[in-house]
C-alpha cells in the first residue's frame, strides 16, 4: 500500500500528464474504489467508560416533609453486658437525613437477639512433612474447634405520629454461622477452648453480629428513603476503526461528554451541563441523519448514536427523551434487546420522579436545616 499510494494526488493538487500516465492513475482509481467503498461499509464500535455522579432518590414514598430520625436499641438481658461498650444507635445512618437524639418524623427501633451456639465440634488438618528431596517423611495433625452459632436481629419503622412504615429483618436464625478457635497440635486444647474462651469468643462474635446488622440497616433505610451519593460506571459505544470517517469526531464527542459528565457532582445542579452537551447531542443527531441506509454498516453506526444518546440523557435526568431513543434503536433494527432494557430504565425513572416530587438527581442536602416534628423554627427579629 505505502508504493501504490505515491500515485494518489494530494488534495488541491492538480496534475497533468500525457495519455499514457493518465491511464495508469485511473487503473489505480478504479482498483482503490471497491477497497474504499468496503472500508466505509464496515465499523468496528468499542466500549468508552466514564464515570459520573448523581444523588439517589427514596424508593419508597413517604411524607416529603420528613427529614428527621432518631434510633432506639433493645437487646436481652443476657446480652446487655456485651452491649456496654457499644453505641449501635450512634451507626446507623441514614443518608440525607438529620439525626435527633429522639423524636424524629421516623423511629428506627432495632431489636437485638441472643448469640446462640448450637453446636460443637474439633476438625483436624493433616500436614504431610516432606524432607529436601520432596519426599514425605511423615505427617503432622492439628485441630480446631468450630462452633456453629445463630444470631437474629431486626427492625422495625414508624413515623411520629405512630403509623407503621416498614419492619426490616436484619439476622435470621435460619442462617447457621461458624467460627473457628486457633489451631492446636494436641486435641485436648482445642477441645476446651471455646469453654475456656466463651466470654471473650462470644463477646467478640455477637459484637461482629450487631455491626453487620447496623450496617445492613443503614444500607436498607438509606435505599428506601435517603439521598445518598452515587458514582455509576458506564459506557458508550465509540467508533474504532481508524480508517472510518467518524473515527476522531466520535473520539472527540465522546471526550467532551466525558469532561462534562466528569465534573458533575450530585451536589450540582444539572442546568448547565445539558448545554455543554449540545454539541455532543447535535453530532450524535447528525450522525442518524447522514448514514441513512438500510445496510449493515448505517445501522449499526446509528445504532451506537442511538445507545449513547440514551445514555446520556439518562445521566441528564431527562426520562422522556431517553425512551425516544430508545423507540428508535428499537426501530433500528441492530441489536434491538438493548431497547427494551432503556425503555424499561426510563419508566423506572419517570415513575421515582413522580413519586417523590422530584424532578432531578442533582442538588444539595443541607441536614443542619431539617427540623423535627417537635422543633421549634428560628425566629429572627427584625
């Protein structure tokens, strides 16, 4: 390729020559032609990732003037000594919410079970002792003993005014935990270990339980009804074939896009970044528009304008323009499944805007101004 193509005048170049070497540049013309016809037929698309932040929405609806929480822990008398040296109600947390030392519009109250073993037993592990040759020489036995145990905690929500909003399960006894002591060299040690141990092995164990319960908690009410930070990892669908047409305008979308959608933060109001983005939406529109074919080749470049622009607008908040494009990558008719999965993410979002009022995933929460059902506002007189 690199001889044929010292034939190829450049552009702006005229040249003239006598018949004969005329006739060999349009030989060349007509044998490049087919190759170039073919490269503009086919286009390979890979996968771009970026990285961009938003605030989740309640999933549950709920009075949007509540704003407010405060957590209440039970356990049993024959936990309470565990239960000293620890603040659960302090742990739980649920994000874009204000916490009160009591009376909030909800009450989380967290009832904590018995740490119950079940079972005993000693496990051995069999060691084979080789000597420098790799040959075994002999064997050594430990042991250890595991004790199965069960755990159950849950919670249990209601607003204020005492209408019950959700009971969560935080632990089930139907979930047999196993710890296992250090290991030993003679079996009658590991068989009175946890006996020897039970108050610091029990203590230890009912504190990892109530931890990872509160945790659990957190991550539940939070889905439910908080407004959390989240980073989404995503991508879209770039064009990688140097040779293609598109090949650096879909680079350079795809980076303007990625610079924008960057710097947005779930704190930020999303006003400007569509703006921004117009060029970007406008290059992708352009792109439907110019490759109009029913072959292969056009569908599946507007395919990835049709997928990316749905992604995008998804990022954008803006639900109604995503099913549009969803609509058309159905009618596309190049990978179609993907439609029925925007269609599906679209209603979704449609519906949780509807439910809480809100109409988009970026702004800022101030919980220092949240006031309980039983605070008094601040009065400024002027």
């Amino acid at each position: 390729m690199a001889r044929k193509a010292k034939y190829l005048p450049r552009p702006g170049v005229i040249i003239t020559t006598k018949s004969e070497p005329v006739k060999k540049l349009t030989f060349f013309a007509l044998f490049l032609l087919p190759m170039a016809l073919t490269a503009q037929k086919s286009v390979d698309l890979d996968r771009f990732r970026f990285s961009v932040q938003y605030r989740s929405l309640p999933k549950m609806k709920i009075d949007s003037t509540y704003r407010t929480y405060h957590v209440e822990v039970e356990g049993t008398r024959l936990m309470q000594s565990f239960l000293q040296n620890m603040s659960p109600e302090k742990s739980v947390l649920l994000e874009g919410w204000r916490k009160l030392p009591q009376d909030g519009h909800l009450a989380v109250r967290i009832r904590l079970g018995d740490l119950i073993p079940e079972s005993v037993s000693v496990k051995e592990r069999i060691e084979t002792i080789k000597n420098r040759n790799g040959q075994v020489t002999g064997t050594r036995i430990y042991y250890r003993q595991e004790v199965i145990y069960t755990f159950d905690a849950s919670a249990s929500i209601s607003d204020y005014k005492g209408m019950h909003v959700m009971d969560q399960e935080l632990a089930d006894r139907g979930y047999k935990q196993v710890y296992q002591s250090p290991e030993f060299a003679i079996r009658g040690i590991a068989e009175g270990y946890f006996v020897l141990n039970s108050l610091a092995v029990t203590k230890e164990l009912y504190q990892d339980c109530v931890n990872r319960s509160v945790r659990y908690l957190s991550e539940r009410i939070t889905d439910n009804f908080g407004f959390s930070e989240e980073t989404a990892n995503d991508f879209m669908w770039i064009v990688d074939s140097r040779k293609h047409p598109e090949y650096s305008a879909h680079r350079q979308a795809f980076q303007q896009m990625n610079e924008v959608l960057f710097n947005m933060s779930a704190s930020t109001p999303i006003e400007g970044a569509r703006e921004q983005l117009k060029p970007v939406i406008d290059y992708f529109e352009k792109i439907k528009k110019k490759y109009t074919s029913t072959s292969k080749h056009d569908r599946k470049i507007r395919y990835a304008s049709y997928f990316n622009l749905a992604v995008l607008y998804y990022y954008l908040d803006d639900p109604q323009a995503m099913m549009k494009e969803a609509n058309g990558l159905a009618l596309n008719d190049f990978d179609a499944r993907d439609a029925k999965g925007f269609e599906a993410t679209a209603t979704w979002l449609k519906n949780l805007f509807q439910q809480t009022n809100i109409y988009t995933r970026h702004f800022q929460v101030n919980t220092a101004a949240f006031k309980g059902p039983f605070e008094k506002e601040d009065v400024t007189v002027k």
